[in-house]
C-alpha cells in the first residue's frame, strides 16, 4: 500500500517536477552562455528537461571535471551510458564536431534535489573553471 501511495504522489508530480527542471535548465543555459560566450549549447528542442550539454573549445574535458568536483558541482564529458569513457563523444565525432572542440564537451544534468542556488552556483564558477580547463589543455 505504500508503494502505490508513493508512485500516486510521484506521478501526480510529474508535470510540477518537468516544468521546474525545464526553468532550473533555462536560467543554466543562459548563465553559463553569459558566463562564457564562446561555449556551445549542443542540446536543442526537443532536449531532456534537466539535460545541457555544453562545448567549451579548447577547454581539458577532464580539467573541467576535476575544476568543477572540487568546487562541489558534479558533471560529466559524455552521456550517462558512456561514463568512464576516456575519449571525445562518438555522438560529437558523428555530428562532425572537431576533436579540439569535443575534447572540451561537459554535460550538466538536473534532478529532484536541483536547487536554484545550484544552477547560481554554477553559472558563478563556470568561467574560472572554463578558464584554467583551457590552461590545462593547452599544457
């Protein structure tokens, strides 16, 4: 009985959580292309609510990651089925996106336990990180 209370209150949230994590997803497109205006938005309509993918040309993938974890803000380079995947996106390779470009790819994904002050705590950090992944890169 519990189970189905549970699944009755999660689907009757659904649509609240979709629009939320929608918003959540805009304000971080917008800040992180503010933040850092050469970086690319890959992820276009139709796009997953809490999905932004992100290029960031000339930038380290891993640089990025380690940048971004140490500030407490979790990420990834590539889908979440290619995890641990140390290479460029074949999907990127596929889209004839050059290597320099994809080397610097970044996905944020947003969830239940996303807050406003995470999207804001990104789009703070974002440039710094960006900035010192390129330094990395460059090495």
């Amino acid at each position: 009985a519990a189970t189905a209370a549970a699944l009755r209150e999660a689907v009757a949230q659904m649509e609240s959580e979709r629009v939320r994590e929608a918003s959540l997803r805009d304000e971080l497109v917008r800040g992180v292309l503010a933040a850092v205006p050469d970086a690319r938005l890959t992820t276009t309509s139709p796009v997953l609510d809490g999905h932004a993918h992100f290029l960031f040309p000339g930038a380290n993938g891993d640089a990025l990651i380690m940048l971004l974890d140490a500030r407490g803000i979790e990420a990834s380079t590539g889908s979440a089925c290619a995890a641990g995947v140390n290479r460029a996106s074949h999907v990127l390779e596929a889209m004839g996106v050059p290597q320099v470009d994809a080397a610097g790819a970044l996905r944020l994904s947003l969830g239940r336990t996303t807050t406003a002050q995470d999207v804001e705590k990104v789009v703070r950090e974002i440039a710094d990180v960006v900035e010192r992944s390129r330094v990395a890169g460059a090495l």
